[in-house]
C-alpha cells in the first residue's frame, strides 16, 4: 500500500508531427526521464511514454489511470 509503481514502456510510433499527450492520474514519464512531466507532454513517434502511480491506501481500491494522444485514450 502506498508504493509507487511504473508502466511497462509504452513506445508511441506513427506520429507525424509533435503531439500533446496527457494521463488523467499519476505521473507522465517521458523517454525513462528522471523528473516527472506532471500529467501532460509533447511526444513524438517513436518516443517511449510511462506511466507512475502511487498505490491506494486500502486493500479495496484500484488505481488506475487513462492515457489519452490526440484525443484518443
């Protein structure tokens, strides 16, 4: 409880330009930096993003967070 947790890479590919990406918890990771981007950054293809969460406090909690690129989650 209350551990901090990191995604698997999640690599981006087909991009055509510099694109706005954004989770809606935790921290955005982007291309395995050391400090946070906070919830939101600019990608491009073949960018890697991850994703950190801190566990709930309660065993009967889920944390979860929705990645969304151009729109898209």
């Amino acid at each position: 409880m209350d551990k901090i947790y990191r995604s698997d890479p999640i690599w981006v590919l087909g991009l055509t330009g510099p694109t706005l990406v954004s989770v809606s918890h935790g921290m955005l990771f982007i291309n395995g930096s050391t400090g946070g981007n906070g919830t939101t950054g600019m990608i491009t293809s073949r960018d890697s993003i991850y994703i950190e969460l801190v566990s709930s406090d309660t065993f009967d909690t889920t944390v979860s967070s929705t990645l969304s690129i151009l729109g898209l989650t």
